[in-house]
C-alpha cells in the first residue's frame, strides 16, 4: 500500500504535463479578485531534489523537465510552467522540483487557501518538514491532513469561498484507485457543480486506465477536457508508464488553445521513439 514515492519519478514527461496544466489553471484563478480554494487528495511531498538519491536511482526528470528547460522557443503554457520551476532554481542550474503542493503555493495570493491531503507516513512527514520552512504568514493559508484523500475531499465541499479546484492524482498502483477517482469526482459534482476538478491517469496497458477518461466523460457535466501525451510505445512486458494524461471538468476557457499549441510541441521534444503522439478531445458550452 506504502510502496509508492514520487521522488523516484519527480520532474518525468507526465510532471511536465499534469503541472504546467496545473500552472495555467492557477494563473486563471489568480486572473479575478475573488478567493479560491486548491485541494490536493494526493500531495506528496511537495518538494523534490532532483540531485537527490531518490531522483536520481532513475533520473526520470532527464526525460522530462530537463529536456525542456534550457530551451528558449517554448510555447506559452510551457514558457509559463518553467518560469514557475525556475522560482526554485534561481541560479539557472536544474536542481529542486516543485510538485502540486508547491505549485499552488507559488500562486496563492493572501485570501487563497490550500488543502493537502497524503497518506503515506514518509511522505506526509517529508511534506510537513518543507512546509515547516515557509514563513508564518504562508503556513496559515495550508492545511496538511495525514489522511486519505478520497475519503476526506468531500467533506470540504464546497469551500467557501465557492471557487475552487480539486487535484485528484493518486498513484493507481491500487487498481482501486481508479474507481475512486471517478467516484470522487461524480460525488463532488453533486457538493461544488461549478468547481474545477483535475484528474491525472497514467497511459499504462490496464484496461481501467483506458476506461477512466471514457467514463469521465460519460458525467452530467457540460464543460470538459482530456489531454493526453504519449512519449513512446508500449513495453512489450506490458509494464511502465508509456503516457499519461489529464481530464479537467470545468476547465478555464483559455486552456484548450493553450494545449493546442504545447502538445504536439511537447509530444516532438519529449518523444522517446516514434510512436510519441497527443490527443486532446473536449467539450464546451
């Protein structure tokens, strides 16, 4: 149950993906005076050191963030998401990565708040140590629960503030994971109608990974989106994660442009073999 760590994968071709959506997604809400909420059922641990032992057992990150950040002639969605990576990196040398958490915390303004979520005992007590090291006046906006998730995000729905997006990205080592995700969606649809919800999936050879954005999709929800990058065929052993994807319900207008222009970008400079390709389907009122 315990076995997953992000750090083995902080800063791979699905980061790039899922957080410079993420990035976007946070600069619209940032766009309007009124306060948001950010939930994230699946935190981690918020920062990660990509010269560190654990990033570097697989260095995932050379495949991924490395490939683009030196790189001048990016598309805005991505020039945007660099731009937040570097606020970690001052000196231009790629060495920390910030996951969701971080992320969101970058862009809270004084009456935004955060609400993070992990269950796993290393990685809750790693996140609360970075977030320890924030000044007093940031730590108040963030609220860590050493809990899961999928349980827990309904009951802070909606927030008060009646904006708000929900980070749902749990790690589908459990094939459970994937009817949860679903379900916590459909259930939080009933509590917040005009929230944002993201839902990040893995492309990997699984029946439920492929079921997961069809049935996304099947919601009694009127805006949409699903983007996926694919950075190589399959592995012949039928393990690995060969893409992924992010399905966004209630989605700022602005990102399906966005999309259009980044993923066949990112799908030609992040392509590991030839069958590297994008998809991005949507639906809007």
């Amino acid at each position: 149950m315990f076995s997953y760590r992000h750090a083995f994968h902080a800063g791979n071709h699905a980061d790039v993906l899922k957080h410079a959506m993420l990035v976007h997604m946070l600069d619209h809400f940032g766009n309007k005076d009124a306060p948001y909420w950010v939930i994230d059922t699946h935190a981690g641990a918020g920062l990660y050191a990509l010269d560190g032992d654990w990033a570097n057992k697989r260095a995932e990150y050379a495949d991924g963030i490395a490939r683009i950040w030196p790189r001048r002639d990016l598309p805005a969605l991505l020039a945007r998401y660099v731009e937040a990576v570097a606020q970690l990196n001052p000196d231009g040398a790629l060495r920390r990565y910030p996951g969701s958490p971080w992320l969101a915390l970058q862009a809270l303004r004084e009456r935004d708040r955060l609400r993070l979520f992990e269950l796993h005992p290393t990685e809750t007590q790693v996140l609360q140590g970075n977030l320890e090291k924030l000044e007093r006046k940031r730590l108040r906006q963030v609220t860590l629960y050493a809990a899961d998730g999928f349980d827990g995000v309904q009951a802070l729905l909606p927030p008060p503030t009646r904006r708000g997006m929900t980070v749902i990205d749990p790690s589908y080592e459990d094939k459970r994971d994937y009817r949860r995700a679903l379900e916590a969606v459909r259930e939080g649809l009933k509590r917040f109608a005009t929230g944002t919800f993201v839902v990040w999936y893995p492309l990997v050879q699984r029946r439920e990974a492929q079921e997961l954005p069809r049935q996304l999709a099947r919601l009694p929800v009127q805006d949409w989106l699903d983007a996926s990058l694919t950075v190589r065929k399959p592995a012949a052993d039928g393990l690995g994660l060969h893409g992924s994807g992010m399905f966004v319900v209630n989605p700022p207008w602005t990102l399906m442009a966005a999309l259009r222009q980044a993923l066949p970008w990112l799908a030609r400079e992040l392509a590991q073999d030839e069958r590297a390709g994008w998809r991005l389907d949507g639906r809007q009122k």
